[in-house]
C-alpha cells in the first residue's frame, strides 16, 4: 500500500525510508548527521557574515567629523526645489546603445544653435 503511494518518487529513496538493512541504518545515520552538520555551518557561516558586516560598517572619524560638519537639511533642499521651475522643461532623450553619444551631442548642440538662431 505504501509503496504504491510514494511509486513516483523512484525506487531508491522508497527502499532507503522503509526498507531495512544494514546499509540502509548507515545511510540513514550519515544524511541525518549531513542534515544536522549542515545547519551548523550554516549558522556558522552566517555568523561570518555578519561579523564582517560590523567590521565593514564603522566609519572612519575624520569622515564622521566631514559628515557633522555637512549642514544640509531637508528644509534647504525643499528650498532650492521651490525655487525650481518645473512648467517650462525641456526632455532630452540620451542615447541609445547603438548610437555613439558624442555625435548625438553634438547633432543636438547643432539643432538647438540653429533654433536659437
């Protein structure tokens, strides 16, 4: 009955859970060691891995010193937003991939010359 249940998923791992056998006990002992083994080393691993992360996140005081010392807020940059004029732009279209973007600046420095003029 149970063997016909789990048919699909091939005789092997059928006769490795329900058969019994010398063998068989020593696998089952050595993939529940590899189980049991591998989330140890995982949680070693990601130990590493956030260690480096402390390592990697502290900031050099000089820098810290140049950051306190940077007085830009949101109200400053709220600001200069205001001040910005935001009915009358222009889209600029970049490049594409296949275009070399020295002629195409130069093909629109060209265009706006001749408009301006």
């Amino acid at each position: 009955m149970i063997l016909e249940i789990f048919s699909n998923l091939g005789d092997s791992l059928i006769l490795f859970f329900f058969c019994d056998g010398p063998n068989t006990r020593f696998h089952r002992v050595v993939f529940q060691l590899y189980i049991v083994g591998g989330s140890f080393g995982l949680r070693e691993f990601a130990q590493i891995r956030y260690d480096v992360h402390k390592l990697h996140g502290k900031v050099d005081p000089a820098l810290k010193e140049k950051l306190k010392q940077n007085n830009v807020t949101l109200e400053s940059e709220y600001k200069k937003l205001e001040k910005s004029d935001f009915d009358n732009w222009e889209n600029i279209r970049g490049p594409q991939l296949w275009e070399d973007s020295r002629t195409v600046q130069k093909q629109r420095r060209e265009a706006a010359r001749l408009k301006t003029e």
